[in-house]
C-alpha cells in the first residue's frame, strides 16, 4: 500500500490489509491504478478531510458536489445520532412519520412559486427517473398519452439508470450498455468555446441554442413530446452554465406547445449558484425539479422531486382509495434522511450559506480566473462557486491528464480535486474562507504546471 495514503511507515491499527482492497469493485474509478495507489480518506470536518494518518486534505469538490455546509458539521451529526435511536425505518408506503412530512413542506417553502408538492427517494438517479416517469404519467393523466418523447442535451448528466442515461448526453455513459429508451432527443450543448471562452458567469452568447427546440416540435409534432429535461448549469460535464436568456426562451417554448420543463438540479440546488435552487437565479419557473447531494449535505443519502401544483394536482382526481402514482422506493423519506435534511436546511438558514455563496462569487470567480496565464489552460468557467479550467487531452489518452491532476493534488498538494475528463472542477463548501480560496487556487495552479 502506498505509504502517503495510509501514513507513512507503520500501518494503523485498524486500517485496510493489502487484501481489504480486493473486494470493493468501486464506481466510476480505474480500479486496477487506483488499487496499486489507493486515496484513502477516513474522516471529515468542515473544509477538510483527513488520510488514516491525519493528514489534512482541503476538500475542493465538496465530497462530490454533496457537502454544501462543509463537513460532518455540528447539528447535522447530532440530528442524525438522535434520529438514528428513534426510528430505525419508517415504512412512508400506507404509513408516515413525521420528518417526511416536515422536510417536505420546508423543502416546498423554500422553492419558488407554486413548486409546492414533494416526492422522496434516495439518489439524483433516481429522482431523474422519478421526473422522467411522473412527467409521462402526467401526460396520460391529463389525457395527452401520445405525448411520450423526451429531450435531453448534449453534455447534459442525469445520473445513471437508463432513463437518465437516454437523455444524458454523454456518449461514455451509454456505449456499453445497447439499451436505451426509445423515443429521445437531444438539444444541442450550450457550450461554444469560440465565442464563450473565458466567461465569468452566465455567457452572452448562446441563448439560441434553445431554438432546436422549436426544430424538433415540427419534425415530431408538439402532440408527442412530454418533456425537456436540462441542468440549469451542466455540473458532471465540466461547469457549463447556461448562456443568458437561455432558460426563459426553453420555459416559452414548452408553454407554447404543453411541454413539460424539467430542471435537474441535483448540483445547482441548495446554494451552489448563491440561491435555495437555480430556478430562482435564472427567474425561471420549471414544471419539476429534481434534486439530491446538497438535501442532507450528504451525509445520508437522500434524492427528490418537487412539482408544480398543476402536475401534482392532475394525480388528484380519481376515485380518493386509488393509489395516484405507483412509484416510490422502500426507503423513500427515510427517517435518517429526514433528520439530516432538516438539520441542513436549518443550518443553510441559520449561517445563511446560500447568500453568503452569492456574496463570494465575485471573489472565487476572479481568484479561477486568475490561472488563465497557466500553461496549457484553453478555457476557465465560474458561476456561483463552482469552477472548471479546460487543459488540452493527451494525445490518445484522453482523460489521462485529468487523472494525473486528481493524483497529484491529493498525494502533493493535500488537496482533493475531481475531473471530467481533461476538465478539472471546483466545487468546495459554501463556507470556504478567502484564505481557503487562495490556498486551493494556489495548490491547483502547481497541479497545472505540473501536469503541463
Ligand atoms: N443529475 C445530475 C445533474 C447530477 O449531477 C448527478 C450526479 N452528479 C445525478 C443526476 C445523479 O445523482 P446520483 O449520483 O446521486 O445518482
């Protein structure tokens, strides 16, 4: 085992054997590299985490987009440990209990306008899936079933069951697996480096990416078209925000023609941008909004969907013993899940975190900015506090630099950083202090050099 992952010389007592790495065949990760140099993290606090040997490792991905009020914070643990030795389960099939009751109407309360109704279940997967599905069913409710076709975009992510992965637009997600939905269509990216490179922000240039739209009602008919389902900022394809105007010119196309419109915002949600949820940053009303990661600061799984009163209301009226929608998870609103959400959005209200993410993105997005002159970097993308620096694809490896960096960072520069592909993203806790702007930029700016 590498000795700067798990402390150099002797190994903890308690720590992973050799052999104890074997078995974990681990998601979306080179397992046979990572396995001769494995990154072991095994605790966290705040804007940190810490190697089996103590060191101190500043998290500059917020785990993965999901600790957005830092790390095993204070009120989140003790609402979780209490939780914890109350109710083990609570079955929300037939039954309730409390926590999903009020995590949904705080949830409700924060979304804006009449986004007012809330359907749990435990991963952004599957509340893409959720959306996707009360979207149909929706339809057929309303008596539009020949309205079945979905559109999703280019370089969009919707994590990977197979409906998020037919309208995902990432070909490496799909490749492998034949079977797709039937059905979909994709928006063109709004990504467009020539005019857009550089940007702080939401760019000028593109809102007429959204037009495809229009083109892809009169190949297929508004009569057979659900819903449009798009990240307000594309976040696992490297940090594309959506360009200005952009998202109103999608909601006026999906009203002219009965569309459904599908925000997922299983990054954006929760203050990354500086707002409860993205939809309020861009004064842009969807008809669903899918969320996860930031819900429990991601100490216990949680995902979800929050719908309109007029979708939610088109389920209402069949005879009142019916069930209204067959879908849900057994551990839909798990009660941990419950207690965690609820300490989190407290804690979100009572540090005030979202506007404080509004009030540090000028500086974050000049301190990215700032390794514009670093060699290689071919573009940089801020907004809210996220960033991405674009750094060129080793010839026939592509993501090999990406992996390097991550390599490098943590293991050089104690620093945790993710890529996508040759793309590096920043994503850390909304609390990070100046001081922890400038250590990050600054351990990042040696990565680029030395990967370049
Ligand atoms: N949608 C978006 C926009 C995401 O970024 C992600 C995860 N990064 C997902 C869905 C999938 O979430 P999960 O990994 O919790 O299934």
């Amino acid at each position: 085992l590498d000795e700067m992952a798990l402390g150099g010389g002797e190994r903890p007592a308690g720590e992973l054997a050799p052999n104890d790495l074997e078995a974990f065949w681990m998601p979306f990760t080179s397992n046979r590299a990572f396995k001769k140099r494995p990154r072991i993290v095994a605790s966290a606090k705040d804007m940190h985490y810490y190697t089996p040997d103590g060191r101190a490792v500043l998290d500059g991905c917020s785990g993965l987009w999901c600790t957005n009020p830092g790390h095993n914070r204070e009120p989140i643990v003790a609402a979780i440990q209490k939780a914890a030795g109350e109710l083990d389960f609570g079955p929300t099939f037939q039954f309730g209990h409390p926590g999903a009751f009020r995590l949904a109407s705080r949830i409700a309360a924060l979304a804006p306008g009449d986004l007012d109704h809330v359907f749990f279940c435990n991963s952004g997967s599957e509340a893409v899936d959720t959306a996707l599905k009360i979207a149909l069913a929706y339809h057929n409710a309303t008596g539009n079933s020949s309205r079945t076709r979905l559109i999703g975009r280019e370089r969009g992510y919707h994590g990977v069951g197979f409906g998020g992965i037919s309208v995902g637009g990432m070909v490496a997600n799909r490749r492998t697996f034949g079977t797709m939905l039937t059905g979909v269509d994709h928006l063109p990216t709004t990504y467009d480096r020539k005019n857009q490179a550089f940007t702080k922000g939401e760019p000028e240039y593109g809102a007429h990416f959204a037009d495809e739209l229009e083109r892809l009602v009169g190949l297929h008919d508004a009569s057979t078209i659900a819903a449009v389902i798009v990240e307000p900022m594309a976040g696992s394809t490297g940090v594309i925000p959506a360009p200005q105007g952009y998202l109103k010119r999608l909601r006026e196309i999906c009203d002219k023609y009965g569309i459904l419109l599908i925000f997922d915002e299983v990054i954006t949600g929760y203050g990354r941008l500086g707002y409860a949820f993205a939809a309020e940053r861009y004064g842009v009303q969807p008809d669903l909004i899918t969320f996860a990661k930031g819900i429990t600061a991601g100490a216990v799984p949680m995902g979800g969907v929050i719908a309109r009163k007029h979708v939610h209301d088109a389920f209402m009226k069949g005879p009142e013993h019916m069930v209204e929608l067959f879908h849900g998870y057994t551990y839909s609103a798990h009660p941990l899940a419950c207690a965690a959400g609820l300490a989190t959005l407290d804690l979100y209200r009572d540090e005030d975190l979202f506007a404080r993410a509004k009030a540090l993105e000028p500086y974050w997005a000049d301190a990215v900015m700032s390794l514009k002159d670093k060699p290689g970097v071919l573009d940089i993308r801020t907004v809210g506090i996220t960033g991405a620096i674009d750094l060129p694809a080793r010839e026939g490896l592509p993501g090999q630099r990406g992996y390097e960096a991550i390599e490098r960072a943590f293991h050089e520069e104690g620093v945790m950083i993710r890529t996508a592909g040759d793309t590096m993203v920043m994503t850390p806790p909304l609390i990070i202090s100046n001081e922890q702007v400038d250590e990050l930029i600054g351990k990042v700016g040696r990565v680029i050099e030395k990967v370049m």
